[in-house]
C-alpha cells in the first residue's frame, strides 16, 4: 500500500516535470527528484506507473505519458454558485480535459477570442474558442462564421430578411451580411485561464 501512495506522489513529481519541460526526466535526474540511489529503483517505479496505463513504452524503448498521464480528478458533485453543500473530497474521477473538450480531434481548432462582443454569452477576451469545423449549423448556435470575408464569433439567427449573426453585448450591431455568409465551425467548448 506503501508504494502505491508514494507512486502518486511520484506521478505528480513526472507530471510537473513534464508540464514544465515537455518531456520525462532522464534516469539520472529521477534519481534526484525521486530521492532514489540506483537506476533499478526509478525503473520500478515507471514499471508500475505503466502497469497503471500512466507511462507507455515508445516503439524506440523509450518512456512517454499515456493518455491517462494526462487525466485531472473531477469531483462527481458539481459546485453550487448558490448555496454551498458539504464537500467530499474523496469522491471523484478522473478526466482527461482534451477528451472531455473534443469530440472529433481531427475536426478540432482553437481559436483565441479578440473583443468582447460576446460577453453576455460568457466569452470573454482572452478565451479560446473550442470550435468544431463544420460548414452548416442551427439558429443558436455560436458559430465562427465568415462575413463578407471577415471572421467572426457570434450566434447564427434567422428572420424574413434571411440568416443573420448576433453579438452578445448591446454596445454592438446585429450583422448581416451584404454578400455571403459562410459557416466555418460551431463552438464546441471554452477554454479560459485565470493567471
């Protein structure tokens, strides 16, 4: 039970290694951040990290993270903006954000917000736009649409006078194109960092 708790810890210790440098330590410098004295005993502790499905082998013999190197606990209760609840913070599991964001990677682009024409929507400057590549989509949703060969995020509407896009802000104008409106992809996720 031991071992299991200090592969934890040291799947954190890979983990920040790897967020920071973009690739798993040396043997030599797991010695030193895991606080091993031989090569036998970090091998040991990849051994069980790939036995988990945390590590993989690459076709060269070399180790990588898995997919599931990658997963973030996420509580099973949501947080009430309200009310607060009891918390349990051991009841959770475990997610992976890319396979939680992305259904059809190969259809996938991010793409950085600029202007807050859909603040009200809760898109803000700054975010990423999750936005699957599609060329048809449905009145509501927020699409990034082509306009008189201009991108933009807005949400795709409909009337008499025919397809329009509108922002989410008063301070901006409804759009309608003066030739051709195209759909790029619709918005899928958001992304938005805090720091």
């Amino acid at each position: 039970m031991k071992k299991a708790i200090n592969d934890h810890e040291h799947l954190a210790t890979l983990q920040g290694y790897y967020a920071e440098h973009r690739v798993l330590p040396s043997y030599a410098r797991l010695m030193s951040l895991l606080g091993f004295a031989s090569k036998s005993a970090v091998k040991k502790v990849l051994e069980r990290l790939e036995g988990t499905g945390m590590l993989e082998r690459t076709s060269d013999g070399d180790w990588a993270p898995s997919e599931r190197f990658f997963d973030r606990a996420i509580a099973t209760q949501p947080v009430p903006a309200g009310m607060p609840i009891s918390a349990d913070s051991d009841v959770h599991e475990q997610i992976t954000i890319d396979r939680f964001l992305i259904q059809q990677p190969n259809k996938t682009v991010l793409i950085r917000v600029k202007g807050d024409s859909m603040v009200d929507a809760g898109i803000h400057d700054g975010d990423l736009a999750v936005v699957e590549r599609k060329t048809e989509a449905t009145q509501g949703d927020i699409v990034v649409a082509v306009v008189d060969d201009q991108f933009t995020l807005k949400t795709l509407a409909r009337d008499k006078d025919g397809y329009h896009l509108l922002p989410a802000n008063p301070n901006y104008p409804v759009i309608r194109p003066n030739g051709k409106l195209e759909i790029f992809g619709v918005l899928v996720g958001l992304v938005r960092k805090y720091q």
